[in-house]
C-alpha cells in the first residue's frame, strides 16, 4: 500500500514498461526502496537490516534456499553494494531460469558494485539512477525559499516542522560517515575524511582544487583526490565538466562540482539561512540539481558544462539536448539588467553558431532583451517538461 505521502516518480514510468531486471542506484534517503516497493515484490531483501547481511554473508547459498519453491516471482534486494557478491549468484538465477524470476536491485554505491555489475550478463539488467524530487515530480508547486533551505529529498519535503527537517539534514551527514563510508571500510583515515567532507561542501559550485581542497582539510593531495572519487562513486557529488569546442581543451580544463542536494548541503554547513550573501550560490545550486535530475527521470541524455574564458567571463551552464545548445545564466534576482547579459552574448560569440540564450530568475515574467530569453525559473522547466 501506498504511503499517503507518497510522490510519483516520474522514473516509474520507465521502470514499469521494462521488463528487464533493474538496478536503481542513488545517494541514501531519495525513496528507492519506497519506488520499488511499489511493484509489490514476491520477496523483499533488505540487506540495509543487520540480521539479513549476515544471514546472506555467512551463506553463499541462502537467496537459492529462499527462492527454491518459487515458480516466479520479483525479487527485492535493497542495499546490494554492502554484499557485491550476491550478484554473481543473481546473475547464476537468470541463467539458470530465465523469465522465471526479475530482480530489482537497490544501491548507494557504485564503488561497491563496480565489480558485480561487469559481472552480470550484458543487456539483461538495466541501471537507472534515483535522485531528489524534480519541480515536475511536483507538479510545480515548490516553494523557492523552502527549497533553497531544505532541498527536495522526499522525506524532508513532506515533514511538516522545519525544526526536524533541519535534525535531519543535519544527521545526514553523520550517518552517512558512519554507514557509506565506515561499514563499507572505504577508507580508514574517517577523521580526515570527516574534514574534507566539510571543505567540499563549503567549496561546492566552485572549480575543482585538490591543492586547496587537501591543505584546508589538512590530509595530502593524494587522499583529497581519493576522497573526492569516494564522494562521485557514493552519487554525493556531482561534475559539471568545461565547455569548449576542442575535447582536447575540455581535458585538461577544471570542471565545478556541486552535492546532489541544497538541503543537504545546508545541512553539512549547519545553515539554513537563505540570506542575501548565500542566496545566488542556492539558487544555482538548485537549478543544476533540477537540471540533472530531469535528464535522470527521464532516463534522456542531456550535456551540461560550464562556460569560463581565460578572462573570467562565465555563463553558469551549458545544456546540450536533442541536438540544441542552450546558454543558462542563474539570477537569485526579481530583476535583470544589461551586465547580466554579457556571458551570454560572449558565448554566442565564441561558439560562431545559432545558441539559445537564457536568463532563468526568480521573476514572474518572461521576457526578451536583446535577444536573450528572461524567464521566471519554472516557465524553463514547464517548457522542458512539455517537450521531454
């Protein structure tokens, strides 16, 4: 039964016209095992819960015991990267009975599942990826201010007191140090980890450093750039590589990074105050979360880079999509003026070829100046709804 808080996901919809086996991977608390709830499995296995590891650790053979009088079914195992192996005895079952059983694997990390995952049969399980809830997953109706401050992650979107919304966030990171990074014994130094972490989210929208990032923490470069894979491969963090028309250049350019939610970013810093020195840096924040996450819901291929000349003109983001490049600046402004528009008519320039141009801003009005789209924030991502 459905939960009464329950949101629809609109990568549901793409899970239900599969009808491959599944791997759903994404960072802990974004609902996966609400969403695969909801194609009511024969078994549930949640590896998550401490007794049923280690039933399954201490016994290479007990998902076979379990499965062994079923004729059919869909099989539910939550948590799979804290045993990789099972797969190869999931993959043994889809060998030995096929169309017999599905499986729907849950996971929060793909370092643990690399080498399970290159162990399964090619095409026969498809891997999507589960991320924060999307303005259309809303159906627009998201407040921005509430956004910025405690991000989109399902179970923080339907708490009603603001006070255990900021606990949870807060906790998050604990627990994710404790269960992602220690149990999974990912790396030992968890002191240095724990600093490193912090710095990250203090720098995140900002280019990649390892220099900096390891003197701040106070750990050396080698462990900072270790750490940083750590925080990708546990879906924490998130690139936005150079734009540029030479790959080559694309290589050896730096790329931003951001967290994969404002709220949990805030929570890191321990500070929800969407106050006018922060504000710019949530919204954008926000708005390449919002970005990324449409691709992912949509299972679509969607580009996005950032534009930076030698001169230090920027243009926040560059989406590339069915064929379309479009020029995105982020304005946390109810106004637009003439010097918000230079990145764009630069990038314009450079690229030599039709772009489209954007300003996405917190106004109520859509509107054109010198050729550059002004538009209210959700209007972009209702038009991008509208022709996924």
């Amino acid at each position: 039964m459905k939960s009464q808080h329950y949101i629809p996901r609109k990568i549901s919809q793409i899970l239900m016209r599969s009808k491959k086996s599944i791997l759903l991977l994404g960072p802990r608390q974004t609902g996966k095992s609400t969403l695969m709830a909801n194609f009511n499995p024969t078994i549930s296995i949640n590896l998550a819960r401490e007794s049923t590891y280690l039933a399954f650790a201490s016994n290479a053979a007990e998902l076979e015991e379990r499965l062994i009088k079923l004729k059919q079914g869909t099989i539910l195992i939550d948590e799979v990267q804290r045993l990789p192996s099972l797969l190869n005895t999931v993959q043994v079952l889809m060998d030995d009975y096929p169309h017999q059983f599905r499986f729907l694997l849950t996971g929060s990390s793909a370092r643990k599942l690399k080498k399970g995952k290159a162990n399964l049969l090619p095409g026969r399980i498809h891997a999507f990826h589960l991320g924060p809830l999307t303005c259309e997953e809303l159906n627009f109706k998201l407040d921005i201010k509430s956004a910025l401050a405690f991000g989109t992650l399902p179970g923080i979107l339907t708490e009603v007191s603001e006070e255990n919304k900021r606990l949870t966030l807060e906790s998050y990171a604990a627990i994710y140090l404790k269960e992602e990074i220690q149990s999974e014994a990912l790396t030992k130094n968890i002191e240095g980890f724990s600093r490193f972490i912090y710095v990250i989210a203090a720098e995140t929208t900002h280019f990649l450093d390892f220099s900096k990032f390891s003197s701040e923490a106070m750990i050396p470069r080698q462990s900072a750039v270790r750490y940083f894979e750590i925080l990708e491969d546990t879906l924490i963090i998130k690139r936005c590589e150079p734009f540029s028309k030479s790959q080559r250049k694309r290589l050896i350019q730096h790329p931003r990074f951001f967290l994969f939610d404002v709220g949990v970013l805030n929570g890191l810093m321990k500070n929800f105050t969407v106050s006018s020195d922060r504000i710019g840096m949530l919204f954008e924040h926000f708005i390449f979360n919002q970005l990324s996450e449409f691709a992912i819901s949509h299972n679509e291929n969607i580009r996005l880079s950032s534009y930076r000349t030698e001169h230090g003109v920027e243009v926040d983001f560059i989406m590339e999509r069915k064929n379309e490049i479009t020029a995105i600046e982020v304005k946390a402004s109810k106004n637009i003026a003439e010097r918000d528009l230079r990145g764009l008519k630069n990038f314009r320039q450079y690229l030599g070829k039709a772009v489209r141009s954007v300003v996405l801003y917190m106004g109520e009005h859509p509107k054109v100046i010198d050729h550059i789209e002004i538009l209210p924030w959700k209007d972009f991502f209702k038009e991008m709804s509208a022709s996924a």
